[in-house]
C-alpha cells in the first residue's frame, strides 16, 4: 500500500512538472542567451547636453 501511494505522488510530481520543462523562454526587449543589453539615461538636449557627450562615448 505505502509503495502503490508513493508511485502516485512521484507520478504525479513527474506529470506536473513536465509542462515546465517544456515551456519555452521568455525574455524582454534588449535580453538573449548570451548578451544582456544596459542602456543609460543622460541629456542629450537641452542646458545640460555637454554631458550627453559621456554617455555616447560610454555606449
């Protein structure tokens, strides 16, 4: 009895963990296996755009 209840649950383990590793993968814009793209956040215009040059030469 203990040996018929414990093939349950591993086969029941089995079947609900199948659809996961199966699914497939999901990433954002910018995001791939290999690379991870990391923009920044500086002022291209405006009174303050001479320090826009750091972050194109940053990029």
């Amino acid at each position: 009895m203990t040996q018929a209840i414990a093939a349950v649950a591993i086969g029941a383990g089995v079947a609900g963990a199948s659809p996961a590793a199966l699914a497939q993968k999901q990433y954002g814009p910018g995001v791939t296996d290999k690379e991870i793209k990391i923009g920044n956040i500086m002022p291209y215009s405006g009174p303050a755009s001479a320090y826009g040059a750091i972050g194109k030469a940053a990029a």
